[in-house]
C-alpha cells in the first residue's frame, strides 16, 4: 500500500466524521497541568492471553486507558476486567458479541449494547454522579438511528489514529513507525487486546509508551 494510503487509514479524514454527528474523534490536548496527553484505548478485550500483559505494559509508565470491553470476555474473565479497573483504567461498552451495526438488526444491536452494559454495571457500579458510559462500536460502523438510539445514554468515542495493530499484513515495525508519525496531542489512539494483534501489540505498545513518555505525555483514560 502506498504511503498516503496508508496514512489516510492511520487517520481517519475529518469528512468521516460529519458522516456520525455527536460522535467524539479526539479529546483534550493537554491535562489540568498543561502536559500533553495521549488516550490509549484497547478494544476486544479483556482476555488472558494480551490484557493482562497490556496492564502491565501501561503501570511501567504510570498510563491510564480506556478499554471497549466486548461483553462475552467480561462475561467469561470478569477478573481481568477488575484488575483493569483496580489500576485506574476505564471500561468501556464495544456490545456484547461485537457484531457490526451493519449486519444486526436495530433491537438485537441494542439489547447486545445493553446487556454488554449490565455486565460493566455489575462489575463498577456507578455513583449518583457518574459521568455518562462510554460506547465505541465494533469495525467503527454504525448506523444514524442507532447513532440515535445511543446518544442520550453514551458519549460515542471513535479514534484519531488507527495502529492497525490487528492487520496481519502489516509488519510490526512500519505499525510503529506510522502510529509514532501520526500521532499527537490530544488523540485518541486505537489498539486491540486481542490474539490477532498481539504479534504488532506487543512490538508496538511498550516503544509507544517510551517514545511519547520521554517527550513528557502523559496518558489518560478518557
Ligand atoms: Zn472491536
């Protein structure tokens, strides 16, 4: 694939967005004490083959993220999901089966969406003032009805950069070198916990995390 090809995939192009109005692509440039911050977030998760590692990766630098759960790995390592969310992380609603909004029919999109949610509920329930939950739909498609159905009971959180890191196609280090020249001050960068990625995840993550350490990011859960 060519280079602006694949950059373009990277990052989404801004006419994307228009396409779901009220959905959120980007977040803060920077924190309350002006430094400059990244949002790391795992989809597909939680399982014991990556998650696990991934908690340990973000501790070595103090990172908080922000993981789309699928509900039948919460359902399956409830665990997992609670030493996630002992560490400071965020959970997150990515349905229950992670089927695409394309190919499910309106109620079954929304009671997965729902259910997946019981099952965060369960496992951190909320205060009286808590903030909205957080919904990030599979594949990133969506539809305007259910953009509609959502948006009262979620804020919708897509991505600024794309790893990529579930393309087997693409080798580790050209995952890398495009997630590092893409990447800046208040995006929302995307991996996958999951057993497809890992081989990009795991090369990718840790010099991730170093590179933008050094520069003195921090990493923040959204
Ligand atoms: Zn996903």
């Amino acid at each position: 694939m060519g280079g602006l090809a694949a950059a373009l995939l990277t990052r989404p192009p801004r006419l994307l967005h228009r396409l779901l109005p009220g959905a959120e692509w980007r977040a803060p440039a920077a924190g309350p004490d002006g430094r400059p911050r990244l949002y790391l977030t795992f989809d597909d998760g939680p399982i014991p083959e990556e998650t696990p590692w991934v908690l340990e990766q973000l501790a070595d630098y103090q990172a908080k993220a922000t993981f789309f759960c699928v509900g039948d790995n919460l359902a399956r390592h409830p665990g997992i999901a609670r030493a996630a969310l002992a560490a400071g992380h965020r959970l997150a609603n990515h349905t229950l089966h992670h089927r695409s909004a394309w190919a499910t029919g309106r109620a079954a999109y929304l009671a997965g969406v729902a259910r997946c949610q019981q099952l965060l509920r369960e496992l951190d329930p909320p205060g009286p003032n808590a903030p909205l939950p957080l919904f990030r739909p599979p594949y990133g498609r969506l539809t305007w009805p259910l953009l509609r159905a959502l948006r009262p009971e979620f804020r919708v959180l897509m991505w600024s950069v794309l790893t990529r890191d579930y393309d087997p196609g693409l080798a580790p280090a050209e995952c890398l070198r495009l997630t590092l020249a893409t990447a800046r001050a208040g995006d929302v960068l995307v991996f996958h916990d999951s057993r497809k990625a890992s081989p990009r995840l795991r090369f990718v993550l840790p010099r991730v995390l170093a590179h933008f350490a050094a520069l003195g990011f921090e990493f923040a859960a959204l």
